[in-house]
C-alpha cells in the first residue's frame, strides 16, 4: 500500500505553499487544468475505456455505467465547469465584518482555506476533477481516493493535473491520489489525523454510514439521496408527470435523482394516466402501496416496507398514496435524507408551508430535484452536496470549503 503517512506530509507542505499562492497563480493553474484536459482528452478517454471494459465484465448495471463512463460532450463540461470555477470569486483573505471594541481592539474574520482535505468517492471520474479544482480555487489542497472502478481515469486526470499545476508554478502535491484501491487504505485515510483536515465522501448510502462511522478526521457527509416529489391535489398534473420523469429518468444514477413519488389520493388516478405513459419509455419499475397497484394493475408490484427508504441509483421508483400533505411532509421528514423534496401545486399557500415544514437541504416548488447540483446553482461546481447541518448544507462550493480566523489590530490594549 502507498505510504500515506508520506503523501500526507507532501501534503501539508503544499497545503501551505497553496495558501500563500495568489489568485493570479490559482486561476493560472485552473487555465492551464483547462487546457491539458481539452488537449489530451484521447488520452482521459482511453483511459477511461479501459474502466469500462472491465466494469462491463463485471457485470456492472447500466445506470452505473453511465456515472462511469466519460465521453467527448462529457469532458467538454468538465472542463467548462473548471473554467466557471476559474472565473468565480476568490473567497480566501475576504474580511467578512470588522468591529471595533469598547477598549479599541478592531477583530475582523478573514476567509482562510481548511488545509487538507481527503475525498473518499465511487465510481465518477468526473469528480476527481471536479473535487481538485474546487480545492484548489479556495486554496486547499486535495488527496483523493475514488475507487477501483474508476482507477485508470482517475490515474490519467491525476497526472495531468499535476502537469498543469507543475506548468502553473504550484506544487505537484496540490492535487494527489491515492492509487491503491483496497479497503485498507480508505481505513488509512480516515485516520491520517496528523495531515488531513476535513474528509469528504462522496457515493452511496454504505460508504457515506461508514466514513461518518468509523474515521477520526472531521467528516462532512454527503450525497444520501432518498428524494421525493409530492403531488398536490391542486397540481398541474401533466407538469408534474413531466417533472416526475425528469427528476427520475434523466439520470436516474445520480443522488438528487427522485426516488419515491407521494401522491394526493384524490388526484391519484388521474396522475398515474398521465406518469406512467412517460416512465415506460425508460422501462421504470413501479414498487407501489396497495391503492397505487390497484390502480396500475401488473404495470406495478408490490412494495416492501424497505423500498420506503431505498436509494436505488436505477430505474426503479417506489409510489405511495397519501391523503393529505400533511401525511407527506410527515413522510418525508422520516425517510427523506435531507437531500431535495419537491411539491407540485398550484396552491401558494400548500407551496409556502412545505418550504417551511420540510427538513432537506434543497426543496422545490413545481421543478425537478435535479438542479441540486453545483452548476445550476451557479458555483461552478461542487465537491458534494451536504445533507448534514454544520457548517455547510447543499451543494458545497467555494465559500464551504474555507473557514475563518480573527484577526485582531491593537494599540498596545493588554487584559
């Protein structure tokens, strides 16, 4: 296994060489991340074939697959989103208030980056570049980890970075990986205390429980998306079978994707007429309370009392009759994960008291789940989206990634 005691040391050196580094030199960098990534995506590409192939052996499900799988459109988004990051504000040595005290002490807050920050994520190459430029930006340095089904993409966009930063006059240790995918070096990294400052894992609900569980590093949780869509009674119904389809079958792998939609049952009927037609162009299996299979019939099967707290990343979606939205902001607030709910009404009134009433870190009004999601947002991108409530909640961009220190101006004053 890689000495991570020494990637470690590597990394607090640059964490602080990083710091000291103005926006010019960051925003360099980031340019030159930009193009090393445009210029040699044949090389990422292929890389990333070989990911494929071998997950594809595995017998890796489709909706998997595409959170792997990178492609030419792909890569031009990822790199448009590290030039949006390049052009946002650099928040580090921004002085959010200053005041002066009774015995004539200024105490200001200045934004500073955390340091270090260790990235435990799945199979999604393009968070690897995603996570390094976010760090990089807001002046952290970043040690990665995905896993083994991403490794030569991961590889690949790694060392071409380093290229970059190289190029840029950073330090190459800025951005590293972890390249050993076994379990024990993701054990190692959540206890490298000495040099990792905040740990951050991306993925699914088991790795997520885990990390949280078992590491010693400070961790800011992720990702767990249990999402739902609530169907008024006073809802456009063809506007929510569109919104429906979208927050469940555009891409159904990601977690702000919907996984249980909630429906008013004296809209119930009618509302099925309408989504079902659109969810079986993608084939979505419906896991449905007893009034919702009465209504579909064979079309559906029945639901198990797990399915209400599943995060499938498939097409699969779980239905439930409700009679009021008071039972689904109740619903919701015990098997959602904090992540993104969603109402469909047309009632100002209904759409004001589930904003108010229900715990996520995203909640809609009459749109899909899925634009919690660091571009939509407008942060350029994100390095996860925080279903927790310390420190940062939502998608994390560059504000979350820093901390603050107080700064004091004196004239002599002592205690």
């Amino acid at each position: 296994m890689t000495d991570l005691n020494e990637q470690g040391r590597h990394a607090k050196k640059a964490a602080y060489e990083l710091g000291m580094a103005g926006s010019a030199k960051k925003d360099r960098a980031l340019s030159e991340i930009a193009a090393v990534l445009t210029e040699k995506a044949d090389e990422w590409l292929s890389a990333n074939a070989e990911d494929l192939k071998a997950a594809e052996a595995s017998g890796m499900r489709s909706s998997m697959l595409d959170r792997l799988r990178l492609t030419r459109e792909r890569i031009d988004g990822i790199v448009k989103g590290v030039l949006q990051v390049r052009e946002l504000p650099d928040p580090i040595g921004h002085v959010d208030c200053m005041d002066q005290r009774p015995n004539g002490l200024i105490i200001g807050k200045k934004r500073v980056p955390l340091g270090v920050i260790g990235i435990i994520y799945e199979a999604r190459p393009n968070v690897t570049v995603d996570a390094a430029v976010l760090c990089l930006k807001s002046g952290n340095v970043c040690i990665l980890r995905g896993g083994k089904e991403a490794i030569h993409s991961n590889m690949c966009a790694v060392r071409l970075m380093r290229e970059a930063l190289k190029k840029a006059g950073l330090p190459e240790d800025c951005v590293s990986l972890i390249e050993d995918t076994s379990r024990a070096s993701a054990e190692a990294l959540m206890h490298l205390d000495e040099y990792v400052d905040v740990l951050i894992p991306r993925g699914g609900a088991g790795l997520i429980r885990t990390v949280a569980k078992e590491a010693s590093v400070p961790v800011i949780r992720t990702g767990e998306g249990v999402c739902h869509i609530y169907v008024d009674d006073e809802a456009d119904l063809d506007m929510a079978a569109d919104i429906l389809y979208n927050a469940k079958c555009s891409r159904p792998s990601v977690c702000n994707a919907a996984e249980c939609v909630l429906i008013n049952e004296r809209v119930e009927e009618a509302f099925l007429k309408k989504a079902v037609p659109l969810l079986d162009k993608d084939k979505v299996e419906l896991r449905c309370d007893e009034k919702a299979l009465a209504i579909v019939g064979n079309r559906g099967t029945a639901a198990a009392e797990e399915d209400w707290d599943a995060e499938y990343d498939d097409y699969i979606l779980a239905v439930r009759t409700v009679k009021d939205m008071d039972e689904a902001i109740d619903f919701i607030n015990r098997h959602g994960t904090s992540h993104s709910e969603a109402i469909i009404t047309d009632n100002y009134f209904k759409a004001q008291e589930f904003l108010e009433r229900v715990d996520a870190a995203a909640v809609y009004v009459n749109a899909s789940t899925r634009f919690t999601d660091g571009f939509e947002f407008g942060l350029g991108a994100e390095i996860g989206i925080s279903t927790q409530k310390l420190h940062a909640r939502g998608p994390m961009g560059l504000q979350e990634l820093t901390t603050i220190k107080y700064i004091i101006y004196g004239k002599g004053q002592v205690r």
